[in-house]
C-alpha cells in the first residue's frame, strides 16, 4: 500500500514538472472529483444468497490524464470509495456467533468462546455491507473537440480496489431462544472480505470549458463488478441449523460488487 501511494506521487509531480519543462501544459492535466453512486451486489448463488437492492455509495479523489494525441488521453488517479451492498441470506443454516460483551462477531473455530454466557448463536436472516477501497482507475477516454465550449468523452477501461475496512448491519434471529428478529449494526466484518476488488467501467460524460485548460467535467459510468468480494469460506458464518456439531463447516460466499456512478469534478 506504502510503495503504491509513493508510485502514484512521484507519478503525479515528477511527469507533470516534465511536461511543463518543454511548455506544454496540455499534456498532462490534473482534477479533483465526487462520485455518489447507486451500488449493489449480485451473488452467484441465488438459491443462497439474493440481491436485496441497492444501497448509495460515494467515492472522491484526484484524477490524471495524460494524453496521447487529439482525440485518446489515459485517464487514471487514486480515490477512495465508499462500497455498499445488500444481501437476503436464503439459507437458513447461516449462522454465527456473537459476543454481547465485547459487541464483536467470533470466529466459529473458536470453540472456547463459543460455550460462554456472553455469546449467542444467531441466524443470519439479511446484512448490508459498507465496505471502503482505494481505488486506481485505468481508462482509455476518447473525446470529440470543442463544441461550443464543450467536449465530450467515451471512456472504459478497469477499476482495481484495495480494500481498508468492512463493516457490516445485520438482521437476526437467535436460535437456542426463537426470540423475535433483532438487529446488530456496526460489526467489523473486514476479515471476510476479499483484500482486491475489480471492475470493468464503462461511461461517458462532457467537458465545459471554464479558461484554458480548466474544465468542469460531468460524467456517468457502470463499474461492472467481476471479481468475488466476499472471501470464498466465511471465517465467521457456519453452517449450521441450531444443532451442535463437533466439526463446523465455514459458510461459502460469493458475490461481486457493481455500481451506477455520477461523477462532478473539475480538470486543470
């Protein structure tokens, strides 16, 4: 992550005090953007899991584009996305254990824990999921020339995610009790989802052009997820209908991450 953030840096000064070198400045130019987005999560699974609808996103960070002849600029930067999903959990055998103390999700390897007062069994019933990544986009953006003060853009290419913290909101019901659903928010969750995230982008947008090289910059895109985000075995969930057993079996997930985004920002 270190080498990642110092690789991007020396990319946005270095190139840049290039270009301007040889007095070009449209070579390469600059942006800072917002990214409220209509995210969702759609699992491989459907006799499983199910998509429960869409949740709203957010993403926000700088852009560079550097370009390749009149019409073709890379386009790339480093942001950071607020990720959310929804999911039913239709398997009524997804189960986990829960410390009412410490408020935290135990591991269901964690045998010892598991007999105490403290903890309860419960049955996933559905959980939204708020995940952040750090994000590099890497697109091909092909723009028309100037109209009237604006200029328009195709872009696609790929997003590649790393992913910082998880946390998850679930609806419940406890098993040992058959008491009434209840719900448990703010649960670290970052252990069961899978480090990378990656998406194909597709979009497009306008340029207005306020002096210069300055430009208001509008845009839609699909971020179409293909990668699973959710770690193949569950440390957490178990499958389990309520009965004991010596060897509990992890809990398979699979599910990939997509998302509606409307871009503002501005390009210098």
């Amino acid at each position: 992550m270190k080498n990642l953030l110092t690789s991007f840096l020396l990319l946005v000064f270095i190139i840049p005090s290039a270009a301007q070198d040889e007095n070009n400045f449209k070579n390469v130019r600059f942006g800072l953007m917002a990214s409220p987005s209509l995210n969702w999560y759609k699992p491989d699974d459907p006799k499983k899991l199910e998509k429960a609808g869409s949740k709203v996103g957010f993403a926000w960070g700088m852009s560079v584009e550097f370009r390749l002849n009149a019409v073709a600029v890379i386009a790339t930067g480093l942001q950071i996305d607020y990720d959310r999903g929804y999911l039913n959990f239709l398997d009524t055998s997804a189960s986990y254990y829960y410390n009412t103390k410490d408020q935290v999700l135990l591991p269901f390897s964690d045998t010892a824990a598991a007999g105490k007062s403290n903890v309860v069994f419960y049955q996933l019933n559905d959980r939204v999921y708020r995940t952040n990544y750090v994000t590099l986009p890497f697109c091909l953006k092909m723009k028309t020339k100037d109209i009237g003060g604006m200029t328009y853009f195709m872009k696609f290419g790929l997003n590649s995610s790393f992913r910082l913290k998880a946390k998850v909101n679930d609806n419940v019901t406890q098993r040992t009790a058959q008491k009434p659903k209840s719900s448990l928010t703010d649960l670290d969750n970052t252990d069961d989802m899978k480090l990378f995230r990656f998406q194909l982008h597709v979009g497009g947008g306008a340029e207005y052009n306020l002096s210069g090289t300055t430009s208001l910059v509008f845009g839609l895109g699909f971020n179409y997820g293909f990668s699973n985000v959710l770690t193949k075995e569950s440390k957490y969930l178990v499958k389990n209908d309520g009965t004991a057993t010596a060897s509990p079996t992890p809990y398979p997930q699979n599910a990939a991450a997509s998302n509606i985004a409307l871009t503002v920002g501005m390009l210098f």
